[in-house]
C-alpha cells in the first residue's frame, strides 16, 4: 500500500502558492514519519515537507523550483510493511535537522550526520557552526549557474509579484530632500540607553506620520479598497537569494524600544529562514532603505496590496542653510511610491511632507525616549 504526500494548506498568509526550495530524500530511500522530506518555501518563509508515515520513498512528483498550491500531491510512499520491495542500498538513517542548519550544512559541505545536536535532539544552525569552529573540514559547495537558465522558485515567484505590481497599478513616486541633523542627534541620545537604528527611527516616524494620514495605511485588492485602523508595517529585507519583507504587526502601539527590539527579532528570524509565513504577510505600509549601499535616491515599487511605500536614500554630508547661512550638514532624500488608483497626488505629497518636517523637527523624537 502507498500513500501520497500532500501540501498541506497554511493558514498565516494569503499567498496561493510556494515552491520547492529542496529535496532531502530520493526515490527508494527509507523514511521515518515525521522526517523532513524537503523544504517548501511560502511567502519566502521555509516550511517543512515532512512524512506522514515510515515507509519508502516510491516517487517524486515535483522537481525542485516547481511552483506548487495547497493539495498538490509531490511524493508517494510505500508504508513500512513494503519496504522489502524497496531497492537495494535504501538508507533508514535519518538526521533530524532544522530548515536554517540543512541550508547551512549544504552551504559549507558538512554531512550532518557528523553533526551533535546539542539538545540532544535536533540539530540547529548554530550546532553547525559549532561543528565548523572545530576545525571539522567542510567542502564548500559552488553553484553553477548555466547561460540562459529560466527563473525558478523564489526568483521566479519575485519577479512575477514585481512585474504584477507594475503591471496592476498606476504607480508614481514623489521624491523630497530632507535635512537629518534632528534624526541624527536623535539616535546619538538613544544609543546612550537603547540599541536602536535610523529605520527604527524612520519606523517611529511613519507611524506618527499615517496616525495623521490614516487613508494611506491602506491595501487596494481588486476593486475594493480597504484602510486599515491597525498599522502593520512591512520592513524590506535584503537576503542572499531574494527579498524578504517581515511585518511589525500593529506598530501603532508600540514604543521606540520595542519597535527596535522586534525588528531586529524580524529581520534575524527571516534571514535564517526561521520567519513564520504570517510573519512576512499582511502588511499595510513597507518601509525600504538602500541607504546601506550609498544609494541617494531610488524608486521603491509597491508592495502589493499596499498602495504606499516609502525608500530611504543614504544620510549625507551636505551643505545646508542654517539661520539663513551655508552650513556643513546632514540630509537624506525619501521617496514615496503610491497607487494613483487610490491615493490622489496632493494627499501622498501631504504625507511626504509631514514625514519631512517630522524627521526635520527635534520635538517630534521627544516621545520616543
């Protein structure tokens, strides 16, 4: 007898597809229940594709990369009572692993078998580099890519969300140069008690900003518009193979420290690979900055649903008017993409403004402290 091995649906996000990012067994391979078969990746989150009984790995269906939904059936397996019928050389070794540490461990050619999960039980991203601080050799595995290689998983699902995005909404971006000498001497007086980052600040700042825009904290699916009371901001997170945008949820009540302390949280999680789906899903407002990369000014595409997002240029050295003077200063400029099918110019051009004097203005950090 055999049974199918089936994508179970996930209930966190309201993205209709993932992809195969791996395979971990092969065709005659024994297996136990529970073991992790491969990894699918939703909403660029990694859950596992685990079996659901012992047994032996008869097929498998889809390839790695292969876009699959909720039901898809991608292995079939022969209980354990069949496993005679297996063929020879089938393995029941198995090394309970988690998604971060088997991405590791494939990354620095360790066989994990090899490996002492410290727990006891499974082993985990750090257990690995535990191993490699040993001196254990490892072989790192080089990836080739051939000319004219199509898009697959993770690559694939991105670029079509982007082209979607374009494609699906009137886009337009609005671009402002803002002085950052408050934004500056602000996370110079937070540093003394907090560990905090100009995103933290900029987060911060948003929100007082959308608390007085609140018809911009809002998500646009089909032909219904929808504003939100509850702000959930989207923070775009550049990652190896991709983009990940982890959410702070209902940032609206949260205190400077606290946003400080679950982005950092967020943004670890999600580049391990350890964010839940719902973590990475349900935003109403992203904020991205490429100010890292000495980039001045860019133009963010939406996010979508949302119909607002905003990029952060690099903070500067520049000449600035002081008291009607050139003085040597800071300044940044923030772009503002929207959705002209739901926001009009003169409202996202007053958002951007208040965001402008916000960060401008020494006494809009006061409550942050």
């Amino acid at each position: 007898m055999t049974i199918q091995v089936v994508i179970q649906p996930w209930t966190e996000t309201n993205v209709e597809e993932g992809y195969i990012a791996n395979w971990f067994v092969r065709s005659g391979e024994s297996v136990r229940a529970g073991q992790a078969l491969g990894e699918l990746m939703v909403e660029k989150a990694t859950i596992e594709i685990n079996a659901p009984q012992d047994g032996v790995v008869q097929r498998v269906f889809i390839k790695r990369g292969d876009v699959v939904k909720p039901g898809a059936v991608v292995a079939e397996i022969a209980l354990a009572s069949e496993m005679a019928a297996a063929p020879p050389g089938a393995s029941a070794e198995f090394t309970p692993a988690s998604p971060a540490a088997r991405r590791l461990a494939r990354e620095r050619g360790v066989d994990l078998a090899q490996v002492t999960p410290a727990d006891g039980r499974r082993i985990t991203e750090e257990d690995v580099r535990s191993y490699l601080a040993t001196g254990a050799p490892a072989t790192p595995v080089v990836a080739t890519i051939a000319p004219g290689e199509p898009l697959t998983g993770r690559r694939k699902i991105i670029a079509e969300r982007m082209l979607r995005s374009i494609q699906q909404s009137a886009q337009l971006t609005l671009t402002t140069d803002v002085d950052a000498a408050a934004l500056v001497a602000a996370r110079a007086r937070c540093q003394a008690h907090m560990e905090v980052s100009y995103n933290d600040l900029l987060a911060w700042i948003i929100v007082r900003a959308l608390m007085q825009h609140p018809a911009l904290n809002a998500t646009l699916e089909g032909d219904r518009l929808h504003r939100h009371e509850a702000i959930h901001l989207g923070l775009a997170v550049a990652v190896e193979d991709g983009l990940l945008v982890p959410v702070l949820r209902d940032a609206g009540q949260l205190t400077l420290e606290q946003i400080a302390t679950q982005s950092r949280a967020l943004i670890e999680r999600a580049r391990s690979g350890a964010a839940a789906p719902g973590e990475l899903s349900g935003s109403t407002f992203s904020l991205t900055n490429l100010g890292a990369y000495e980039i001045d000014a860019f133009t963010p595409i939406l996010n979508p649903p949302e119909v607002c997002i905003l990029g952060v240029g690099r903070i500067r050295e520049a000449i600035v008017p002081r008291n009607g003077q050139p003085a040597l200063g800071h300044q940044m400029v923030l772009s503002l993409t929207f959705d002209h099918r739901a926001v009009d110019g003169a409202p996202a051009a007053a958002f951007l403004q208040t965001i402008k004097r916000l960060v401008e203005s020494p006494a809009a950090y006061e409550g942050a402290y």
